[in-house]
C-alpha cells in the first residue's frame, strides 16, 4: 500500500482546482493521511496557477503544509509563463522524469 501520493493538477478549470485537486493534497499532509505529498502543476492548470489569485493562494497554502509544489517547464515555456509562475513562488522544473521516478518508488498518483 503507497504511503507516498503525488497529484497532478491539469484541468485548465479552476473549480476543479479549487474544488478539488488542491483541496485533497493539503488534507492529506495537514491530517497525516499520507506520509509525503507533493503537486504538480501540467499543461493547461499552469494557466490558472499564473494568473488566478485564489489558486495562488491556495498553492501558497500548501507549499505552507510542507507540500512540494511544482509545474512543469517544458509546459510553461511553451505557453510563455514560466516567469510568472516563479513570481508565484512556484518551483518550475522538467517533471517528465520527476513524475517516472517517484511511480518506480511506489508512490500513488492522483490526476484532477
């Protein structure tokens, strides 16, 4: 059984976000549901991560929990926010390969 979960985040919907995909991963660090958690921002939620508010806020929320959060650069240079999303406070990085390794170390993934 994992103990170990990683969301990504890649509806370009807000609600779902809000809603949702960033409500679980903060209950699941700040109620001890998980042992380790982390986020990652892919494709078109990178949008709404660089210019909505609330979802900054929220992901500033978790990053607060101790909750790894991180979007993708490849994504991000293509739509040409990469910078945005660092001014958010957002770790910007490749996660092709970050998202292979932490499936071959058993961690559960959750898509929203």
């Amino acid at each position: 059984m994992a103990t170990k979960v990683f969301v990504i985040l890649s509806s370009g919907d807000r609600e779902v976000a809000l809603e949702v995909g960033l409500v679980y991963p903060l209950n699941a660090a700040i109620k001890k549901w998980m042992d380790e958690v982390k986020v990652i921002i892919f494709g078109p939620s990178e949008k709404i991560a660089a210019y909505d508010a609330e979802v900054q806020g929220r992901l500033k929320q978790l990053q607060e929990a101790g909750i790894e959060v991180m979007a993708c650069k490849w994504c991000a240079d293509r739509m040409n926010i990469t910078g945005k999303l660092e001014e958010a406070g957002i770790k910007v990085v490749y996660v092709g390969s970050i998202i292979s390794e932490l499936l071959k170390d058993g961690w559960a993934s959750l898509t929203f």
